[in-house]
C-alpha cells in the first residue's frame, strides 16, 4: 500500500499544525492543496484570493468600529447554529454550494489525479480536501477536524452518502457532524494531534514532567499544591521542588496578526516583573516579521528594548517547519499561554493554562467555551492591568489548578489515536489493490 498522503492549507497555523503532527507520526510530508504538485496554476489562484480574503477580514474583523462589517462577514461564513434543540441540520447553506460548484467546475483535480495515481489514503486537516477526493469517489479519505465545534461547510453537500471519515478532537463536534447528517459510524473521536515531543508516548513522559515543574512555578506559595497533593503525587509523583525559575508566559497572536495589538496594552504592566526577573516572557510573531518589528518596537517605546534575549524573547521564524520546532519548544517551558481561543485550545490538554482573548469568528466562541467548561481557561482580564492579576491569579492557586484541570480533563492522545487508525488501514488497502 502507498503511505498516506497527509493534506492542509496555509489558512491559519490551526490547520498546518494539526498536519505536521499528523505526517510526522506517520513518517511522511505533509502537502499543501493549493500548492504543487496538488494544484495547477488556476487552483493556486483560486485558494490565494481565499486566503487573502480570510486573513484580511480576520485582521479588519479586530480594528474598533469600522471592523464592525468585517466582524459580521467573519461571523456570517462561520456561523454555528444552536445545537439544542437537537435536529436536522443538514441542509446545505451557500458556502456548501459554492464548494460543490467550484469542485464541478474542477477545483482539485490535481489532488484527484494525484491520490488515483498513487493510490494513497488521504489524510486531511481542511474539509476541503476531503470533500473533493469524496466526491470524486475515492476511498480512505479522512478529515481531522481542528475546532471544538463546527460550521456546516465541514460535511458535504449530501452528507449521508458521504465516505469521508472524520477524526474529531471533541465529543461536541461528533454530534455537530451527526446534526450535519454524517453517519455516526463514520466520526471518531480521536482528541487533536499534538506533537508527539510535547506528548512523550502512551505514559505522557514529557507531558507529565513539564507539567510537574510548571506546577512549582505557578503555585509559588502551595495553596493548590496542597489541596491536591494525593492526586498530584498519584499521576507526577515527587515534585521537582528545587526548580524556582520564574514563570513563563507565553503570548501567541494569530497566523493572520490578529490581535497582536494586545501586547501593547499589557507589556508594561508586565514590565517591573519582567526587569526584575520575576516573569520571563516569549512574544510570538510566527512567520510575519511586521508583527515582530511591532513588538520590538513597543518594547523600545516602553523603555524594556534592553530585556530582549534576557527575560523577553520574540519568536520570529522564516518557514513554518522552523517555526513549529521552535513553537514546540516554546510551549515545553510556558507555564501560561495568552491565545486568541483558536486551535492553541487544545494545548491546554498539555497542562498549560489558557488566558483566552476574544474569539475571531463564532466556531472561537465555542472553542473558548468548551475550555472554560473544562477548567482549563479562563477569559483574559484588562490587559492594562494584567501584571496585578497575574500577581493575583499565581498566588491563588488559580493558574496551576487551570494547568491541572487542563490535563486531567483534555484529550491528549488525538496524534498517537489518528495513527493507529490510518496504521490499521494497510492490510485492507492491499487486499483492494490486489484485487
């Protein structure tokens, strides 16, 4: 049997980082459906215009008052409807029509003709990819679902003849598909994939460490540690009392900039601990250098330029392979992450508490819920003021019970499950191409 061919787009760091955690469980590269060999020179067009438009109205959706049409646009193509009362929810609404026109009129079938001539299962972390192999009648299409809770556009326009299965993070987002009308038997909840180096195998190795000395620097004087001390001592074992470092907080904007503004408001309430070394700081600015360039720039307006590559660091990478290596590391060490409730909110799963921004576009609504729900996030505070809760919220108790809470509560074996399903496919896959 071919390996899988693991697909994704450049729409937002949620979908190609799900990919590569996919593809480098499965030992293969991860390709871009609007890039080559998976798009021909009118397919790259097609899905650049949809790109721009997403992150332009993403970035305008966050400007006050005249982003206020932009949210609504933002809203509108993201639009969830009430779960409950449960009933059919099937009926395909304009963004469905307008994928299953395009798909007639031949957008991916570069991906049709490449996944016939190789005849490998396809693995993808953007609906669109799997509807147009589905529709094309191509067996072993699977689709990872990257939110909590999803927009109808995830199933296709006649659902219950649909083959795609789905791997879903959440239990929400498997009776969201079924309110769509996919069948039950073709969704799987498999948790999101997370890197395999952040997991550390079935006994979560280096999960379970990073969270034993992220619980000594965020529970400074005990208060949780000791309202929990049979649990933490059942599943970490001895904490490593010893490591005193200053905490570390970790603010991670979006792939379109949204929100990278935000920095501005909190930096310098943040900047006694951070001169005091009593808070270390990573600012993440991915792949856009005007992001970094805004960073650095604040830090130098606010008098604190000095403290970058001692207790402030700006991550700025050139390629997403780079960026996501570096990223990882980051989040090894973050004992507290400031992110807009996109993707990132599985991470919370990693025992990393979330302080969770105002969602861009409503399935960020329920991703922020459904972390709130689970006591892994909380919503973020005045920004202007944030070295006082920060103060506040370490000293209670509150960010490791939030850490604790995320890992207990979270899937966190959504990488190792996808590749044991997409592993199992091989003796059936030879038995059909034999045949």
């Amino acid at each position: 049997m071919s390996a899988p061919i693991v697909v994704t787009i450049d729409m937002g760091y949620g979908h190609l980082r799900a990919a590569k955690a996919v593809a480098d469980a499965l030992g293969v590269q991860s390709l871009q459906i609007d890039k080559p060999p998976l798009a021909d020179e009118d397919d790259q067009k097609a899905w650049a215009r949809s790109r721009r438009f997403y992150e332009m109205t993403s970035r305008m959706s966050q400007v006050p008052i005249v982003g206020g049409p932009f949210r609504g646009i933002l809203d509108s193509l993201t639009s969830i409807p009430h779960l409950h009362p449960i009933r059919d929810l099937s009926a395909p609404h304009v963004g469905v029509k307008m994928l299953d026109r395009a798909i007639q009129r031949g957008l991916g079938a570069g991906l049709i003709r490449y996944l016939r001539d190789t005849k490998s299962p396809l693995v993808t972390t953007f609906y669109a990819p799997a509807i147009i192999a589905d529709r094309a009648g191509l067996p072993n299409v699977y689709c990872v679902v990257t939110d909590a809770d999803i927009n109808r556009v995830w199933a296709p326009i006649e659902p219950k003849r649909s083959r795609i299965q789905y791997l879903a993070p959440t239990q929400r987002a498997k009776r969201r598909l079924e309110a769509y009308g996919v069948n039950g038997d073709n969704i799987h909840v498999t948790g999101f994939p997370i890197a395999e180096s952040l997991i550390g195998g079935p006994s979560l190795a280096h999960a379970k460490q990073n969270l034993a000395a992220r619980l000594v620097r965020l529970d400074p004087d005990g208060i949780f540690r000791r309202d929990a001390a049979r649990e933490i001592e059942h599943f970490l074992g001895p904490l490593p009392e010893d490591r005193r470092d200053a905490p570390h907080l970790t603010f991670a904007v979006g792939g379109a900039g949204a929100q990278s503004d935000v920095a501005k408001h909190f930096l310098p309430s943040l900047r006694g601990a951070l001169s005091s070394g009593r808070l270390r700081l990573t600012l993440v600015a991915g792949l856009r250098q005007h992001v970094a360039d805004m960073f650095a720039g604040w830090l130098h307006d606010f008098g604190m330029g000095d403290l970058v590559g001692n207790s402030v660091d700006i991550l700025l990478e050139s390629n997403f392979e780079s960026y996501y290596a570096r990223f990882n590391a980051t989040l090894a060490s973050t004992d507290f992450l400031w992110t807009k409730p996109s993707e990132m909110t599985f991470y919370g799963a990693l025992g990393i508490p979330l302080i969770l921004s105002w969602p861009v576009g409503v399935h960020e609504r329920y991703n922020r819920r459904w972390a709130i729900e689970n006591g892994a996030g909380m919503k973020q505070r005045d920004p202007r003021y944030a070295g006082e809760w920060f103060h506040e919220l370490l000293a209670d108790g509150t960010f490791a019970a939030a850490a604790w809470h995320g890992f207990t509560r979270m899937p966190k074996f959504g990488t190792q499950r996808i590749a044991e399903m997409l592993n199992a496919l091989a003796p059936v896959a030879m038995v059909r191409d034999v045949g």
